[in-house]
C-alpha cells in the first residue's frame, strides 16, 4: 500500500447526498410529506432544490420561522416515511465507487462528514456496499446532536483524533454549507457540481476548487 504522505492530503472527508450518491428523489418524497405535516406550502420542484443538503431542522427554524418543537415534529415527519419507504431510493454517482477504492490502494484514509445521521448514512452506505471504503462513518446524532456541518466537522476531527495543525485534510461537497463547515475549520474544500448547488453558489461561498467530473477530482486529490 502507498504512503498517503506522498499526495496532497492525507485524509479526505466526503459529504454525502448529492456528492457520493444522488439521494434527490427519496429526500424530495420526505421533504414533502414534512411539509404536509407541519403546515408549510408545498415548494414548486424547482424550489425544493434548495432543502437538498443542510440540516433539516436549521431549515425549517430559517426559512420558515417554526419554533424548536415544530422544527422536530417536521424531522420526525420527514424521518417517518424516509427511513420506512425512501432511504435508498438513491443511486451513486457514475466514477465515485472507483474512486474510493483508489483512495484506499493508496493508503489515504477516508471519512464522511455528512448531517445525514449517522445511521441512515451508514445503512445508504451498506445497502450500495461502499461502507468499507470508510474509516469511519461521521455525521449527525439523531438527537440532533451534530447536525451543523462545523459541527460535524469537529466530531470527524475528535474521533479520528486529527487536526489541520497536524494533517493535511480536505473536504469535499456540494453545497454551500460544506464550503463553509470546512472554511470555519481552515481546511480546504472542493465543490462538485454535480449535487444540488444552484450555478455559482460553491464559488460565491469560496471552494477552493471546483470540479465538474469525479476525473477532475480525483486529480486534485492525488496531484496528477
């Protein structure tokens, strides 16, 4: 195996929907069922964009005013029919599986950093046999615990016992939300522009790098 010394970045940190798998169509199902539930009038599909990707709960308390306990009856709405009919209503994107394991022959270990929870990324991950490209699965506590993606960020570093004073790490996403977790740590990230960003939001918020194909990506990751 390959010393991960050798290339840019020693550890590598993946979001998850909209980055490693195209989850739009389980998530969108759910998302429209927490609205019914607490009350909210049902985005168009171009609308519904925007919800693909940070916390559910921050959303709803943001963008819609709900209080707490609101915001919670609209996660366990959304969670009712999620984990039940639409979890793996997904499919991974095309190049991503190869990647992976071309992270792992050359020795660089890989984590998520997602605000999915932990155990929905976890079973996603087991149902498209990808979980043991990870060495460990980070992301939200279904308490809520975790769900900012700073947040998430921290747990990863905590657990893998890491930091960007002693590692070279990365963080790769496809929102808003992933550049700025990562910028609130100093450590640099690259966008995907195929998630769910809406054109220029990973360059307004300040990616390090943007890439339009898993080729270009993984050049950046392994400096060729």
């Amino acid at each position: 195996m390959t010393e991960a010394s050798q290339y840019p970045y020693d550890v590598i940190l993946f979001d998850l929907d909209g980055t490693i798998s195209d989850s739009a169509p389980g998530i969108t199902a759910s998302l429209r069922h927490c609205f019914d539930a607490v009350g909210i009038e049902q985005p168009s599909d171009a609308e519904m964009g925007k919800y693909l990707g940070p916390p559910l709960a921050v959303a709803l308390q943001d963008w819609h005013g709900l209080d707490e306990a609101m915001a919670e009856r609209g996660v366990m709405a959304y969670r009712e029919v999620y984990h039940d009919n639409n979890e793996y209503n997904a499919q991974i994107f095309e190049g991503m599986p190869a990647l992976l394991q071309e992270l792992n022959d050359r020795g660089i270990p890989i984590a998520t950093a997602t605000s999915k929870p932990i155990e929905s990324a976890t079973r996603v991950l087991d149902h498209f046999d990808l979980t043991h490209h990870f060495v460990m699965i980070g992301g939200a506590q279904l308490d809520g615990t975790n769900s900012k993606k700073p947040d998430v960020i921290r747990y990863v570093f905590d657990e893998m016992q890491i930091h960007p004073d002693s590692h070279r790490i990365i963080m790769i996403g496809d929102r808003n939300h992933d550049v700025h977790g990562a910028q609130h740590h100093g450590i640099p990230v690259i966008g995907v522009e195929w998630g769910y960003a809406d054109p220029g939001e990973l360059e307004a918020a300040g990616a390090d790098f943007v890439v339009g194909s898993v080729a270009e990506l993984r050049a950046i990751l392994l400096g060729e």
